[in-house]
C-alpha cells in the first residue's frame, strides 16, 4: 500500500521500513545505505515512515471498532471482513456509524417510544391508509398520530444520515461544488480590519489556497468571521429524494421530509465539520512545507566559517551592544557605544570601534538587521581601519527569544540578555546554523501562520528538517555545542552532554574511534553518529570525511593497490584517478557507496554550504518615504510564501514579490525562483505608506547578484 501511495518500489520500501525498525535514523539511511533503499533520499524515507505510522494507527482504530461491535453482539463474518480489508479512514468511519456508541439522540428517543415499527411501514411506503396506522402508536408518551410519524421521521433521518451511499453523495457534491463563505461578525468590522478581505467572501472551496484558508480560520477562532461551507443543497436533497422516496403517495411525502430534516440536521453538518478538517489539514500540510523548506535554506546559509567577528546589536538610546568574538565564537570582550540620537557620541563611538577591531584582531563585522541598522551599517562602513574589515548585516530573527533562553543562560550567565543577544547575532554570521539550532524554528521568522497550524505535526516536520540540515553538513567534533550534537544520527541530549563532558574532561577527540570510551554509546549509536561528526587535524585523515568507519577498509584497500598512503590518496589527484571503483564491488557494499566515497576523497570534509557574500542596500534608500515608484533596488529574500515573497530593501517594512512578479514567466512555486537570503534586484511597483506595504516586480530585471 505504501509502494502504491508513493510510487516506489515494494523492495526500497521494505528494506527502508526494515532499516527503520532496526532503530537507522532517516539521514543515516539516505547517506549509507543507498543500496538497501535504492538512493532514496531523506524526503522520501521520510514520507515512507509517515505512511506507516498512519496505516499503523488505523489498524489500531479497526481494532477499536471491531471490539466494540463485537460487545454489542452486531458483528457479522461479512462485516468484520469488510472492516478487515478497509484502508481509508473515511469509509472505516462510515461503516461504524450505524454501531457507534450515540448520546441520546431524536431517534433514539423515538425507538424507546417503540416506534422503529412505523418508520420501517414509512420507509417501504406501500401504506394506504397511513393515519390510521398511525393512529395504533398513540400509546404511552406518544400524544397523537402526528407525534408518532415526527418520531418515525426522527429515526428515517438518523437511518439517511448513517447510510453510507447518501454519506458519499452528499461528499461527492462538497467535493465538487463545495462554497466557502465568510462574513464579519457583525459590530466587529474595526477589530477585524486586517482581514477586510474575507469581511463578504466566498469561492469554491477547491480553489481557496491554503494562506486564504488560514487567514480566514484564524479569523473565525478570534471570533472576528462567520465561516461555512456548503454545496447545492436543493441539488443534494433532490438526489438524496431520488435515493430514498420511492412512492408518490402519503409515506412517500413523510419520508421526504425525513429525508429533508437528516440532511440540514444531520447529514449536512457532518460532512461540512469532515471538509472543514481535510481542507485546514491539506492547507496545513501546504504552510508547513513552505515553512520547512525556507527553514532548510536559512539553516545552510552560507557561513564565514572560523574567524575573529565583531557583533553589533544596534539601537537608539539604549546604545549598540558591541561583543568581540574570537575565532571559535567564544566571547573575549565586550562594552557599549551611543553613536545615535539621543546622545549622539559619534566620535567617541568610532575610536572604541576601531580601537577593538585593532586589539582583537578582528576579521568581519555583523551588525543585527533590527532597530537602527541602517545608521549602524552607515556609521560602521565610514570608519578607518588598519586592515581590510569586512561588514555584513544578519538577520536577527529569533536573537530575542535566543537571549532569554534557559540555553543562553546556560551559556553566559554573568552577562544580560543584550549581550547574549550580539553574541548570536556575530555567531550567526560564522555559522548559520550551528547558531539557530539553539532557537525554536518557530521563532526564526520564515514561517507562515505557523500559530494555527497543526503544532505537533509543525514540531515533527521542523525537527526533521533541522536534523537533516545538521547531519548533511556535518560538526566538528571537538568544537560543537550540546545543542548542535543532539540533532546529530543516532546521539540525543543524553550522549550530547557525555560527549561534550568527556571532550571536557579528557581534552580534544583525536579519533573517532575514540567515541567509543564516551559513557553509553553503543555500537549502535556509534553506527549511526560517526559519519557526520567530523575531526580536523586528526591522524586518520577519513576521520575528517564523511567516510563512513564501516567502509575505512574499502579507501585502505584502495591505498594499498596504489602502494600509497590514505593521505596521499586524497592530496593526489592523479592517484585517484587511477582507481576502478567496480572493482570493489562486494555483496554488501555497491556503486552508490563507492560513488560517494570517491566524492569524498576529492574534498574530504567539505562544507556543502554557498561561499558567503558581502552586501550593500541603496543608499538612499532608509524608510517608506523614500521609495518611488520604478526605483529599481537591491534586497535580500526574508520569507517565501505560497504568494510569493518578500524582500528587505534597506527600510523596515519588507516589501512583496507577487508570484506574478518573480520571473517573465509563469512560476507556480516561489521556491523555483528565489530562496531565503538570496539577494536579488527589484523594481518598486507601489506604496502605500498608510498601510505600510510596498509592491516590488522582478520582472524584466536582470539578476546580476545571484
């Protein structure tokens, strides 16, 4: 079922489910064991163990179902077949309708007035004389004739509510002409003026993206819209008629206006709660793909990698927090500078500078993206240097929730959140993501509507990714935080502290066979870590490599043939050349493997990650009021949406790229144009500085900064 759900082969599931079961992460399983899954990359492992966890859970719910039946003595050979064989979880729901357990409802009420009898006589409609027999059920809590065929219609409507082909009619129609419709609440008009949009909506629900869909239910749970949504339902009780009236006589007329009442009462709001919950799930699933694949491009931003940096928090009266970081990204000093209004000490505020970046020996400066960081950059890039300083603004989205939290505390408690705060924004600009691991990626701001989408399955998704991101770069073991390791194969916070413990204790990892002495790792977990936790320097050269351990043999062998040394193998590129990896072809280990040994052998240990890149906003360019229509500008790509995406100019609204503005022709994904942090050039379209928004185009420009 999985193989079909995901068109791949039946083997590459089972062996992948198989690997899984065997406690293999989904980074180790798509890095070293492309010959047991056939190359199947991490999405695809992943989407595979989704799928088996899903059909886990409904054969769980077919359990429930049939004990239950089972206690009420209703299960049948044929039914518990059929529940056996069933795989949808719609059609399981519906056939166990009729034997849920009920609160008391209208019809129940009716059975206990004994009056199940006349809605069957209703139902074969063959009665002649229907008052009359009618009239033989007025007994007891039943008034009259007219009580007794109201029960009766009660029950009729329960029955159509509960048969599963009027269920999949009236589903066929909402899924064919299914309206959604939204409306203000009257005398909320002001409260709800962000959402002025959806104040008289409505469309097809097919057609309504998941942001609309997420904007339009986060205004219904604020109480601000009315929403519903409904097909035909004159056209949906005609075809509900056409299936249960069958006579044109007096049983006929009350079973139609049973047939009218289950379908408003009953049926209708039933498949109206089932729409509502498979659409907010599609365009749940639709936000937090947008969300994970904008978090997996901030994460491998490229790097400055190891060098002296100079981080600056920018702001007004409080002053900008300055911090000097040495190479490793440990704090070495930091004070404060005022060289903005209100006090305005520029002179005083450039000596300081300059003195530090000569004492420190400073490479690089990052200055934080937020308050005052245009005049920050203006101010920093005018200074003097006795060497060449290169200055990058950061993103320091998340720094905020960084500094306050238990981690950074941890991590520097003598010193406020300020400080801490300038600290990530200089590490960030080293290392990306060995710096935004620290922060919930709910927290980074390339998300969309993340508060109301489904947050477990949010957290599930974002951790994943992060993971992925983490492992397919790879750490230095003798350098990375607890927080880094945790996301590494086959670790977690338990051997994380051990390993950062022992590093402590015991000094710098010279191997990674040492890991091993690190208190409860296994070989197992071993397995599962060695390969992306790297070594600088170490005396086994693979060791720096994502080489995996379990395959040191093939690259010994290899050396060996050449009668060279490991490290002579990777510094000569003739050597390499000379090798025929066929010929090292085993039962257990295949050209995919070889493939990526030979890769790694080139550039062991290299950083997958983009070279970075220093970058200028005009300069004329700092709030609202200075743009003019056509004014064609740099930017940096902040978030990408469903819609498009947006871009920092330089001022501190972003402004946005309507999908219809990325490219000179028809882009059905942002994702295939741009990505976060990319810089790109647009052409300013229009601004209404009262709502704060500004239209850019990338039509028809030329893109020289990618």
């Amino acid at each position: 079922m999985i193989s079909t759900a995901l068109n791949i082969a039946v083997k590459q599931v089972k062996n992948t489910l198989s690997l899984l079961s065997e406690g293999a992460t989904i980074p180790f399983i798509s890095r070293y064991r492309k010959e047991a899954t056939g190359g199947l990359d991490e999405v695809q492992i992943g989407n595979i163990k989704e799928q088996y966890d899903k059909l886990s859970e409904l054969k769980k719910r077919k359990e429930t179902i049939i004990s239950t039946i089972e206690e009420q003595g209703k299960l049948t050979p044929e039914l518990s077949k059929r529940i056996e064989n069933c795989w949808d979880s719609t059609e399981l729901e519906d056939i166990y309708l009729p034997y849920k357990p009920k609160r008391k409802t209208r019809a129940e009420v009716a059975r206990q007035k004994g009056l199940e009898p006349l809605a069957t006589l209703l139902m074969l409609q063959r009665e002649s004389n229907l008052s009359a027999r009618a009239e033989a059920f007025v007994k007891g809590e039943v008034k009259d004739a007219e009580d007794a065929l109201k029960g009766a219609r009660d029950i009729i409507a329960e029955q159509v509510n509960e048969d599963e082909r009027a269920r999949n009619q009236v589903r066929n129609q909402f899924a064919r002409q299914g309206v959604i419709t939204a409306k203000v609440v009257k005398g909320k008009e002001e409260e709800a003026a962000k959402y002025k949009d959806y104040f008289d909506f409505s469309e097809p629900l097919k057609r309504c993206t998941s942001h609309r869909l997420l904007a339009i239910r986060r205004a219904e749970a604020e109480g601000l819209l009315k929403v519903s949504i409904s097909p035909e339902d004159e056209e949906c009780i005609d075809r509900l008629e056409r299936m249960f009236v069958r006579s044109n006589n007096a049983c006929g007329e009350q079973v139609a206006e049973a047939v009218k009442d289950g379908y408003k009462r009953l049926l209708k709001p039933s498949i109206e709660t089932e729409f509502s919950a498979a659409s907010k799930e599609t365009a749940d699933a639709e936000a937090i793909r947008v969300f994970a694949e904008n978090l997996r491009q901030l994460l491998l931003a490229a790097p400055l990698g190891q060098r002296r940096v100079l981080g600056v928090d920018p702001g007004y009266r409080t002053g900008c927090k300055l911090v000097c970081l040495d190479a490793q990204g440990n704090l070495v000093h930091n004070e404060t500078i005022y060289p903005h209004p209100p006090q305005n000490e520029r002179s005083m505020a450039a000596k300081k500078v300059v003195k530090l970046v000569e004492a420190y020996d400073i490479q690089a400066i990052a200055i934080g993206n937020g308050t005052a960081s245009r005049e920050t950059e203006t101010f920093i890039t005018s200074l003097r240097f006795d060497r060449e300083v290169q200055v990058f603004v950061v993103s320091e989205n998340g720094a905020s929730i960084y500094s306050a939290s238990k981690t950074a505390r941890d991590e520097f408690p003598e010193y406020d959140v300020t400080v801490r705060g300038a600290v990530s924004i200089g590490r960030r600009l080293m290392d990306p993501l060995a710096e935004l691991v620290k922060i919930d990626p709910k927290s980074i701001g390339v998300g969309q509507y993340q508060h109301d989408v489904d947050q477990t399955k949010l957290k599930k998704s974002l951790d994943q990714t992060v993971e992925n991101c983490v492992n397919q770069v790879g750490v230095n073991l003798n350098t990375a935080s607890t927080h880094l390791l945790t996301y590494i194969s086959g670790l977690g916070p338990q051997l994380a502290q051990n390993i950062v413990s022992y590093r402590a204790e015991n000094g710098a990892f010279t191997s990674r066979k040492q890991l091993m002495k690190v208190p409860r790792m296994g070989a197992k977990a071993f397995e599962q870590c060695a390969g992306f936790l790297r070594i600088p320097q170490a005396e086994n050269p693979l060791d720096n490599s994502a080489v995996h351990p379990e395959s040191y043999h093939i690259v010994q062998q290899m050396a060996k043939d050449l009668k060279c040394t490991v490290e002579e193998l990777i510094n000569s590129k003739e050597l390499r050349a000379q090798i025929k990896p066929e010929r090292y072809v085993t039962d257990t280990v295949g050209m995919p493997t070889l493939n990526d040994i030979m890769q790694e052998l080139e550039k062991p240990g290299r950083d997958p990650r983009q070279t970075i890149q220093v970058f200028e906003f005009d300069k004329n360019v700092r709030t609202i009021n200075d743009l003019r229509e056509g004014m064609v500008l740099p930017g940096i790509v902040t978030n990408i949406t469903n819609f498009g995406c947006f871009v920092d100019v330089g001022i501190k609204e972003n402004g946005l790229v309507h999908i219809s503005q990325l490219a000179d022709r028809f882009v059905s994904d942002p994702n295939q144009v741009v990505s976060i942090h990319q810089y790109v050039m647009v052409r300013v379209e229009s601004v209404d500085v009262a709502r704060k928004r500004v239209q850019l185009s990338m039509k028809g420009i030329e893109q020289k900064l990618n």
